[in-house]
C-alpha cells in the first residue's frame, strides 16, 4: 500500500452525521489497521481491525500516543521522527512504506508494514497509517530462506565444486568446495569473470567460445571434460567437469551449472602407476626378465609380457598351468633336477632359486634363472608363487668366453715364462741325459777290458735308472705346468709347492749363475688354490728376480724364495738383491704389454695379479732392506685350517 | 826328475755328471780327480802336477770360464777341454780365445771326450817339456862370463866376428875364442841352433 494517492478527504473523527458513520463502516471492514493520528501523535482514530490486531479496544487507546503501539526501538525513535518532521517537512516514512515491528497490548510484538501518509489539508496536520500484520508472510519468507540455506549447505556439503555462470561469464554461483579449490572466498568470486580469474590463459579464449556455443544451442556442453583451473596462489589443478545448461521458464539457456571435482592427485597417481607399470615393462625388455604368479590351490596362473618372449610363446595362448610348465619348457637334461627343487620349495615353503635351460617352442635353447617365492594368498588356505625368470643366456656365453679367454691368456703367460726358461729346461734335461750316456759308455768299457767287479757295473746301472727318472720327473713338471689348461682348486701346502717348483725354476736360476735358495716357514695353514697357477706365478716372480739379477753389476747373485705367516694368511716372497724398481717401471710394473725385457711379452705380472686375485689373495712388491727388491704374495688360508 | 802320472781333473758342479765322468775315465785307465766346484779346485790346485781340465763351462759360483780366467792370470798351462750345454757355443768360442784345447758338447760320445782329453794331455806333455828345454838353456847361459854373454848377444844379432871386435874394441882372435867357448858352454851344434835357443829362452822369459 502506497500513499502516492492518498484517499479522499475523509474526516474521520469526531464526524458528524451519515457520513461519519459510513467512514466508520468502511474502516472497520477494512483488513488493515488503520490509525489516525495528530500532529502530536496522539491517536484519533482506531478501525475495528486495529483492535483485532493490537487488542486493545478503540476508547482505550484515543488521546494516547501512538508509541504504545510501537516496540523498541521504533517507541523511541518516533518521537524523534515526528519532530523532524515536523521541523524540516522531509519524511522519512511519509509516502514510503516500511516493515516495523509493532507491539499488542499484552506485550506481544509482530512485524507489520506500515503505509503512512498526510491527510491532505490538515492543520496542524494529521497522519494516517495502515498497518498490515505480515507475520505470515515474514514465516513464508523465513522458510523460503531456511529452504535455500539448506540447498546452499547441500552444496557445501558436496565434495565437488559447483559452480553456476551466467550467460556473461560471471560466477552466479559457487559452493564452498570450490571456493576451497580455487582458494577464494565466496565473496571474491560471486559477480566476478570466470573465464579471466578461474582459468589459465591459455584456456580462457577456447572456454569461452565453448560457453557461448552451449548457450546458444549450437552444441551441448560435454557431459564430462578435464580442464585445469588456476588457484589464487597460482597453482594449477586438474578438474574433472560435468557441466549443464540451465533454462528459464521460457526454455532458453540462462547459464551453465557444472559440478567439478579435483582429480589432480588421483590423476597424479595414476599417471605414476601408469608410468611405473610401462617402466616394469621396459626393465624386464631390457633385463630380459619375466615374471608370473600362481595361485594355489586353483593354479590360476599369470605371466608378463616378457615371460612370453623368454619362452618364445604367442601371448595369446595365454600361460601353461604350471603342472605342463616342465614338460612342455624346461630342457629335458634339467627337468628332473627344476621339478626336484620346485617341489622342495613348494613343500618346504622356500625360496626356489635355480639356473636351468628352457627349450623355445622354436627348439632353442636359453639359460634361464629362476627365482620364486611362496607367500599366503588372501584366503587361508590358498598360496601365492610370485616369481621370476631371467634369460641369462647372454651373460653365461659372456662369462664362459671371459674365462675361457682367461684361461687362454693365462695360458699364453706360462707358455711364454717357459719359453724364457727354454735354455735352463733344457740344461735341466741335458744334465741326466750326460751321466746316463756317460755312465752307459763307461759300463761298456769296463766290461770290454773284461772288468769283472760287478758292483761296479751294477752302481752304472743303479744311477743310469736315477738319472733317467730324473729327467721324467723334470718332464713330468714341465707337462703339468704347460698343458694343465682348466684351472682347478684344490687343498695345497705351498712348503710342498715350492718344493715342486724347484725342480722348473732351479735350472733357470743355475744357467744364469744366480743362486737360488728357499727358507720355508715350518707349520703353514693350507691354502685352497689351483697349483699350477700358484707355481706359475711364482715362477714369473723368480724368473724377474733372476733377470733383475743379471741386469745390475756387482750385487749378490742371489735369490731367495721364503714363505711364512703373515696376518691375512700365507706370504711367499721372492726376495732379489738387485738394483730396485725405478719409479717409471712401478708405475708400469702390472699393465699388460709393459715391459722392460727385449723378448719380455709385458704379461707376466698382469697375468699373475689376475691369478691371485682370483684367489682373494694379493700380490705387491717392497724394497729388500739392504737393497733389492721383494715381491710377494699372499693366499688366505683355507677356512677352519 | 821323475814326473807324476798325468792326471785329469774333473770339475762339475753336477753330481751325476761328475760321478760318471770318474767312472769312464777310470774304464780307459786315465787317473781322475774330480771336483764340485771351481773354487774347490784352485784351492788344491798345484801348478808343477802334470795333467788336464775337464770343466763346465756353467757353474753357480765361480763359473768355468771364470776359472780359466784365474789360471791365466796366475800362468798356469794346464789344458782345458770344456764341457758345455746346446746353447753354451758363444761362451766355448770365448773359452777357445782364451786359449782353452777344445769343448765338447753334452751328451757326448766318450771316445770323443776321450780324444780330446788325450790331445790336451799331450799339449800338456809337450808344454812340461818345452819347459824343461828352456830350464836347460837358461842354466847353460847361466855358465856364461859377462863378456861371452855380451859375444853371444852380438852374434845372435848377425854380427860378424870383425864387427863385434871393433864394437868391443878386442882383437879379432879374442872374439873367436869367446865365441868358440860360447857354442861349447850352450852345446850348440850350429849358429842357427844357437840363435833358436836364445830365442825360446827370451820368449818364455818374457810371457
């Protein structure tokens, strides 16, 4: 109710006569309270519905002030009103209708609009108000807003981003979710350009379009889209979108509505374990690795991709059940043996741990290494086989030819220290071979001058026998030393060794005019070593003392081999009394092809460096107190001796 | 005076060798001595012992040719016969310069061995007998006075007797004397016999 056109001048009390009376009717009749006040508030006139509404009846209240009708603080402040009114002639109500809250007789308050006006001509002027109880009203509205309070928090509750934007691309609406992902308040976003805070640069311009595409009908937005949004702190994250067009009541798009939900980390994730599974993939190309898993008791069986290719399999055949694994896989020399050990693993719930060749389905044959192990599947019955299979055909061809090539070289390395011993060797011989032929010569003319002393003749004899065996024996040695090709460990005493030795590198040392002794160390622990290898080594010692001996002038023409306990096991050492190593030739000393000797092939000490370290021992070298030089070696002794 | 037997010494550092060395030259009837080392036997070597080396030319120690370089220097003549190994040649070589008889490889035929011990033998026969020759002519030039000495001096020069009495201003007769008594004293039967052992005296006087 307006007071633009207030009603018709209506005296309303006191009135005289009919007209007064059908006033009177027609206010009561009325809904609204009506009340007519005088310029100093003081209540003239009080319609039937006033009295319904405020329970007072309308003696009661004429001459009072309206303010009783009032509640605080429209009691207080009217008076106020009225005077300023009054004064200055500029309403604040007048003409403008506004909510109160009004107060019954028993002290009971309502809110109510209230319309008032001037009634024209008056002077002293007269207001009259209407007043209309909206407390249902008040409860259809407050409903109303509890009713969208409770959407709102529905959207809050929501673990998605909901967003609403209208037709120019302002944020109409945004949940507290999508505050919280996009890191603004409400109030930040509402009204504000999605499309220019909400999103990367990059994207807005595609975005865009795609709104105005959807709004204008020409394509519905995609049911479900990943974006990324940009946050306050500048930070970027994935959206999974599922977005909608609102209509009005006429049916036209008056916006979009889109639920997003943040898949950054679970996009993250999936992309690591998608990485990481392609990664598996490529490693087990590479390292040429399969693996599988079993379940038991079902024997439901899977295989990688790379077991397929390990087998030569079409991986659409799918795996063999493990009960024709052995038959139809495992080379039939090492079936017995893989079926053995898998059923002991199985049985026992161990580790399976073996190497063994499989047959291609091509025929072919791979080495393969096999590892597995037994773990309790998800029931308590059932087990898990997880396992490997790693074609390790390349690396056991690789580690043959390196120990074939090895063995070639160290071969090579002992037919080459016995060819600079040719002329002792042959010495060695030379010497048996003389008294034999001697001692045969000497017999014949003794018994050609008719020499009838047979103990004579039978101690020829006696040390032709000596003599010959000596020189098998010194053949013997050498076609041990020379011919034994694969290495071979077995328990030595290296006292017994070097005893041995003697017989190969004491002719060298004797050709050479060098003099040889030994000082063996009493009660030595036996070393497990492969002999042949450990007399060569020790011979290549020897023999570079014997030459370091004749390189230099005026030292003692002496070599001396000694063995003896140190801390880490057994030392030999072969001792020279020559000129020493000069730093250049140290640096050099166990390079291969290095060498200081003319006919020297540079691969003695490289060679026995080898062999020692593949005893765990180690070889090196030292001054000889008094001058010379020491080379030794060490071995571990062998364990529990 | 009376020599004794040649003997042959044997020096080996190989037992065996050695021990049937012995034997053999014992079946041939040659007496032998036989030695380990080379130091062994210069420690008992005895120059004035007629006989012949046998030696190894390698040796630890003190080797063979080694050894024979010691017995130069101390003017010994005994008579090597080396024995060396296959690849011993250059050394026999160097042994041959120094004057060694010959060398013998090992394994040997022992007629082999045995003529060669034979030969050095005989050189060392002839060595003690030129000795002997030259031990003589020094006495007999001993008997000389100084001036038959100064008179051979100029005759084995080629002097004639008119000349060397000018150069020691004497008569021509007196030189004739003196000479006659010189070819009496040496027993020279010629002039040229004469100038022959003036020149072995003076060449083993002077090595």
């Amino acid at each position: 109710m307006t007071t633009d056109s207030p009603p018709a001048e209506h005296p309303t009390a006191p009135s005289p006569g009919t007209a007064a009376d059908e006033l009177k009717a027609l206010l009561d009749a009325a809904v609204d309270a009506v009340i007519v006040i005088s310029h100093d508030s003081r209540i003239q006139t009080f319609n039937r519905a006033a009295e319904r509404l405020f329970g007072y009846r309308a003696e009661e209240v004429f001459g009072q002030s309206v303010n009783v009708l009032m509640a605080e603080p429209y009691r207080t402040a009217h008076d106020g009103y009225m005077r300023h009114y009054m004064q200055t002639g500029e309403a604040r109500i007048i003409g403008i209708g506004r909510e109160v809250t009004a107060q019954r007789r028993d002290g009971s308050q309502f809110p109510a609009s209230l319309a008032v006006g001037q009634v024209p001509g008056s002077r002293p002027p007269r207001f009259i108000g209407f007043l209309h109880d909206i407390t249902a009203r008040k409860a259809a509205v407050e409903a109303l807003r509890r009713e969208r309070d409770r959407a709102q928090s529905y959207l809050d509750l929501a673990q998605v981003m909901l967003v609403a934007i209208d037709p120019g691309g302002r944020i109409a609406l945004i949940n507290r979710k999508g505050c919280e992902i996009l890191g603004y308040t409400e109030a930040e976003l509402i009204g504000r350009d999605w499309f220019e805070i909400c999103l990367p640069e990059r994207q807005r311009a595609t975005a865009r379009a795609a709104l105005a595409a959807s709004l204008a009908d020409v394509r519905t937005p995609e049911a479900y889209t990943e974006d990324t949004v940009l946050t306050r702190q500048g930070g970027l994250k994935l959206i999974a979108w599922r977005t909608i067009v609102v209509r009005d009541e006429l049916g036209r798009p008056a916006g979009v509505l889109s639920s997003g939900e943040d898949v950054t980390e679970r996009r993250r994730a999936e992309q690591a374990l998608t990485r990481s599974e392609s990664l598996l993939r490529a490693a087990q190309a590479i390292a040429n690795l399969g693996n599988y898993e079993i379940h038991l008791p079902s024997g439901t069986t899977y295989w990688s991709a790379q077991m397929y290719r390990i087998l030569g399999r079409e991986p659409s055949a799918g795996p063999l059940p493990p009960s024709e694994f052995p038959a139809q896989v495992v080379h039939p020399d090492d079936r017995e043996r893989c079926l053995r050990e898998w059923q002991r693993a199985v049985e026992e719930s161990e580790r399976f741990d073996l190497e063994f060749r499989i047959l291609r389905s091509d025929g072919t044959a791979r080495e393969v290494h096999g590892l597995a192990q037994l773990q309790p599947g998800a029931g308590g019955e059932s087990l898990v086989i997880t396992g490997t299979l790693h074609d390790i055909t390349e690396r056991k061809h690789a580690e043959d030819e390196l120990r074939q090539g090895q063995e070639r070289l160290t071969h090579v390395g002992r037919l080459s220290t016995m060819g600079e011993m040719a002329t002792g060797l042959a010495h060695e011989i030379n010497q048996p071979l003389t008294a034999i032929a001697t001692y045969a010569q000497a017999a014949v003319r003794l018994m050609d001058a008719g020499n009838d002393d047979p103990a004579e003749l039978r101690e020829a004899l006696v040390q032709i026998t000596n003599q010959a065996l000596r020189a098998g024996e010194v053949i013997r040695r050498l076609r041990a030393f020379v011919k034994n090709k694969t290495a071979r460990t077995e328990t030595v005493d290296l006292n017994r060794l070097i005893e041995d030795l003697r017989v190969l590198a004491e002719p060298d040392a004797r050709v050479n005019d060098v003099r040889l002794t030994v000082d063996l160390g009493a009660g030595l622990a036996p070393v497990a070593a492969d002999p042949v290898q450990i007399q060569q080594v020790l011979l290549n010692l020897i023999r570079n003392a014997i030459d370091a001996t004749l390189e230099t002038r005026g030292t003692p023409r002496e070599v001396l081999v000694r063995s003896g306990a140190v801390a880490d096991g057994i030392e030999v050492a072969v001792i020279d009394r020559a000129g020493g190593i000069p730093p250049a030739v140290a640096a050099n000393l166990f390079n291969p092809f290095y060498t200081t000797k003319a006919s020297g092939t540079g691969l003695g000490l490289a060679i026995s460096r080898s062999i020692i370290r593949a005893h765990r021992g180690k070889l090196g070298h030292r001054p000889t107190p008094g001058g010379g030089t020491t080379f030794f070696f060490t071995l571990p002794p062998l364990p529990g001796a | 005076m009376k020599e004794k037997p040649a003997t042959v010494f044997v020096v080996d550092d190989d037992d065996a060798v050695r021990t049937s060395l012995r034997l053999l030259l014992k079946s041939v009837g040659l007496p032998v001595e036989t030695y380990a080392s080379a130091q062994e036997f210069l420690d008992g070597f005895d120059a004035e012992r007629a006989g012949c080396l046998v030696l190894d030319i390698r040796m630890p120690g003190m080797s063979g040719l080694e050894l024979q370089q010691r017995l130069n220097e101390i003017h010994a003549i005994v008579p090597i016969v080396f024995i060396t190994g296959h690849g011993d040649v250059p050394m026999a070589v160097e042994a041959m310069q120094h004057g060694a008889v010959d060398f013998i490889q090992k394994p040997f035929r022992d007629q082999d061995l045995i003529d060669r011990i034979n030969q050095a033998l005989e050189k060392d026969r002839d060595n003690r007998a030129g000795l002997k020759e030259r031990d003589a002519i020094r006495r007999r030039m001993q008997q000389l006075t100084p001036r038959e000495k100064e008179v051979l001096d100029l005759v084995t020069q080629g002097k004639a007797n008119k000349v060397i009495a000018g150069d020691l201003n004497v008569s021509q007769r007196t030189v004739e004397i003196h000479r006659a008594r010189v070819m009496e004293k040496m027993a020279a039967s010629s002039l040229a016999h004469l100038v022959r052992m003036v020149i072995e005296a003076e060449r083993t006087a002077a090595p």
